[in-house]
C-alpha cells in the first residue's frame, strides 16, 4: 500500500483511515506511519520537488521521505543482522547440546540431595 504520495500538487500521507495532507501530520500519524512501516508493503512516492507546488509540502513531504527512506534501509540491514545472530546462536548451541550426554538418573539424584526444609524455620 502507497503511505506517502503525491497527488494534485500536494502530499499526502495515510493516517490508518484516510489521506491526510501532508502539512497536517503530527505526532500520531508519524507513528501510524512508522507502525506501517514495519510491514513488507509500505510503499511511497519518490520526491519530487515539480510535483509538489505548496512549498510547505515540498518541506515536509522532502523530510518524511527522507527519514522514512533511510529507516526501511536500516530495517533490512537490521532483519539481515538478527537471521544471522540466530542461526549463529542455533548452530551453536544445537552442537553444545548434541555434545552432552545427559543422564536422567544423574539428574534426579542430584534434585534429591538438596536440603529439604522444614516449615517451622521459615519466618513468616
């Protein structure tokens, strides 16, 4: 889905339920905005100073794409980084826990050793 676009000489962005001109975006369609970003189908038109002739637009919708261009980058280089930290971690702990060879009689003698305690020695 198209978030950001231009269209008649303005900027328009989705606040979850319509479009809403550029100019008029606040805190909570920023993170409408930043909430769809996180999706594989957030979509934007690429800026382009001619197409918008109200020069507030042109600011606002410049620096919204901006940021918005530069967080979808990251997104990926950051989703490309946690896939590798986790299979790294899988492989390795996988291999760390084939290696042991545990034994199920060992472990319940060792849960039976432990102290037991009596009911009158606990303070409250």
């Amino acid at each position: 889905m198209k978030y950001l676009k231009i269209e008649n000489n303005k900027g328009f962005y989705w606040d979850g339920k319509e479009y809403q001109e550029i100019d008029k975006i606040d805190k909570n369609g920023l993170l409408a905005l930043l909430n769809a970003a996180e999706t594989d189908s957030f979509e934007l038109d690429a800026y382009d100073e001619n197409l918008l002739g109200n020069k507030a637009h042109q600011v606002i919708y410049e620096n919204v794409h901006t940021k918005f261009g530069q967080f979808l980058t990251d997104k990926d280089q950051f989703n490309t980084e946690v896939a590798n930290l986790y299979n790294e971690a899988i492989g390795k702990y996988s291999a760390d826990v084939q290696g042991e060879n545990l034994d199920d009689n060992d472990a319940l003698e060792s849960s039976n050793d432990e102290e037991e305690v009596n009911p009158e020695d606990i303070p409250f």
